[in-house]
C-alpha cells in the first residue's frame, strides 16, 4: 500500500516474552541429641565364610531433597553425647571373606535439588565424643579379611543440578567439633602366613562439607 507525501512504511514488531517462576520448597530442620548412641555387634564363629558385620551410630542424620523446585534450606543439629560404633569379630579359621566395619557419625546432612537451584544455610556442632572401634580376631585362615572404622563428627553434603536449566547455588556452611573423633581397627591373627589378602583402613573427620552445582 503507497504512503502519500513520501512517508516512509514503518512495521513494528512485539516480541512476547514468557517468565517463568520456579517454585520454592522451603525447609527447616532443628535436631539436637542429648543422650548416647551406641551402635554394637559382636560375632563368634569357627568356619569365616561369608562373614559380614557392619554397626553404625548416628546422632543426628537428615535428608532433604527437591525436584523442581528451588529448594530454601536452613539447618541446625547439635551432639551433645557420645556416639560409638563397635563391632567385634572373632572366627577361628578363615575361609572365605570376613569383613568388619564400624561408622559413627555425631551430625549428618545431605541435601539436593534437581531442575532448580538451591539455598542452604547449614549448622553443626558437636560437642562430644564421636567414636569407631573395629576388632577383628582369626586363629587361622586363608580367605579375605577386611576391616574399616570410620568416625565423623560433622557432614555435610549439598548438590543442585539443572539439567539444562539455570541452578544457582548459596552455601552458608558453619561446622565446630569440640571433641574428640576417633576410629581404631585390630587385627589379630596367630597364623600370618596363611593370610591371602588382609584389608585394614581407619578415617576421623572432624568437619567435612562437600558442595556442587551443575548446571
């Protein structure tokens, strides 16, 4: 269509934009211990064959977790009596695999969100003993021992993944242990020749925090 007077044709486009708002799951979460938790197996077997003991003490343990939505964390656990985990084993003649693990854990946290991002305020402390003790005795043998004992007083785990959406990430994140953690394996056998493998690992923590977004 011709203009008069020599006006220029002009066309205007709008283009729509579209906002998208991401739900908030918000979550509090306040734990406190005040008395001992004891986690503790003891075994007495004369042929080691499929021998598998495992003993755990948690004094405060929590999860949370979001799918589409960002997830508004604010956190608080506090220990304030020991934990221990013992496990003892006694066989008399390994033959297969014999294995012994002990973890105790004064406070623990994990928490995630998937398609979103995520903000967590995290506070632990611990104000007592946090202990892991593992004993293994064998007469004789030629199977597989193995032996772990693991001591944490705080832990805490915080993760957010976007899948191809935008994840963003706040950590506030403040730990204290006051006391001792500690983790001890005993191996005891009389016949060391006969041993074909013999695993032993012990790991304390005192603090541990582990945070990451992919996006």
């Amino acid at each position: 269509m011709a203009l008069s007077n020599g006006a220029a044709a002009q066309e205007a486009t709008t283009d729509a934009t579209t906002t998208t708002t991401v739900p908030v799951s918000t979550v509090l979460n306040g734990q406190i211990n005040l008395n001992s938790v004891i986690a503790d197996i003891k075994v007495v077997y004369d042929d080691g064959s499929g021998v598998d003991a495992t003993a755990a003490a948690f004094a405060n343990d929590f999860t949370a977790v979001t799918r589409g939505s960002t997830l508004d964390l604010t956190s608080t656990q506090t220990n304030e009596a020991a934990v221990q985990a013992n496990v003892d084993v006694t066989v008399d003649e390994i033959d297969g695999y014999t294995g012994a693990n002990s973890l105790a854990v004064s406070n623990k946290i994990t928490a995630g969100a998937n398609f979103a991002g995520g903000v967590m305020n995290v506070t632990q402390t611990a104000n007592a003993e946090t202990r892991a003790t593992t004993t293994i005795t064998a007469s004789d043998g030629w199977g597989k021992t193995q032996g772990t004992a693991t001591a944490v007083a705080n832990s805490a785990t915080g993760a957010v993944a976007g899948f191809g959406n935008p994840a963003p990430l706040e950590v506030n994140n403040n730990q204290t242990n006051n006391a001792l953690s500690s983790a001890t394996v005993n191996f005891k056998t009389d016949n060391t020749n006969h041993a074909a493998f013999t695993g032993l690992s012990a790991t304390a923590i005192g603090n541990s925090a582990t945070y990451g977004a992919d996006f």
